[in-house]
C-alpha cells in the first residue's frame, strides 16, 4: 500500500510540476503539437537549408525565455516577436550558448504575425559574419517555412 500512495503523489507532484512550468513559460504550451486553436514556431536546427540561410535555435518568444534544447513551442495566435541564436558546432563547455550570443552580438528579432493550425519554421541569415574570436557578428531571425499542420492533442495548454 505505502508504495500506491508514494506512486500517487508522485504522479500529483509531476502534475504540479507541469502546471507551474506551463505558467512559468508566460502561458505557452510545451508540447510542439498544433491545434485548430494554436500555432506552433520552431527552431531549425538539425534541418538542410538553401544557401544563405543557417540553423537556428529559439531563444525567447515575446520575451519569455525558451529552455535550452526546446525545439518548438506552441503559441495563441496572433503577433509574435522570436529571438534566435546561430548553432556553434563543439563541446558545451567549450561554446557559448545561445543566450550568451543574444547578448553579446547584435541581433534582429523576427516580428511574426501566426494564424492557427499552423507550424512556423525559424532560420536566421548572418548579416556580418559570426567570428567568435574576436567577438563580431550579426544575425537576423527569418521566416524558413509556414506549412498547415494535422490538428492533435496539446500535452498542456495556457
């Protein structure tokens, strides 16, 4: 019996815990599923791109902070403004990360208007070439793709 109630809270915690995260993340869903009522915005890191433009990690999204390794967030329609950083190749304790790069190179936001039911794919274009030695670079953040998505279940909503 004692490990049914163990078990139970457990499962109430997590409950909790998934809760406080969903509000801690200014209302955004965690799940990377779109519903008729939501859009999700994605990073592009990992994907083939044309020339010209890089992989991107999302960084924030209207100023709420997005957890390192997210790949996608599910938003409210409407207006957005999303932040990324270029992916730097090496071992973690040996690059930046991308917050530390927002902050220290400049950087133009993507300002998106989003529709429901739909997925936004985010890449960025260097407008000055990113040299870390040195500390120059610049990027801009760019719509890559807008493609319909099939609706399904949220794991958690606003």
């Amino acid at each position: 019996m004692a490990v049914k109630a163990v078990h139970a809270s457990f499962k109430r915690a997590l409950a909790l815990a998934c809760a406080l995260l969903a509000i801690a993340t200014g209302g955004c869903a965690v799940a990377g599923r779109t519903t008729a009522e939501t859009a999700v915005i994605s990073g592009s890191s990992g994907r083939t791109l044309p020339e010209g433009l890089q992989p991107a990690v999302l960084v924030d999204i209207d100023g709420q902070r997005i957890a390192t390794g997210q790949r996608a967030v599910v938003v409210a329609p409407g207006p957005h403004r999303i932040t990324v950083a270029p992916v730097v190749a090496g071992p973690e304790q040996q690059v930046p990360g991308p917050e530390y790069l927002v902050s220290r190179f400049p950087n133009r936001p993507l300002q998106l208007q989003t529709e429901a039911g739909r997925v936004y794919v985010i890449a960025l274009q260097f407008t000055e070439p990113l040299n870390l030695g040195d500390l120059s670079g610049a990027w801009e953040a760019i719509l890559f793709e807008s493609r319909g998505a099939a609706a399904a279940p949220v794991q958690s909503t606003p």
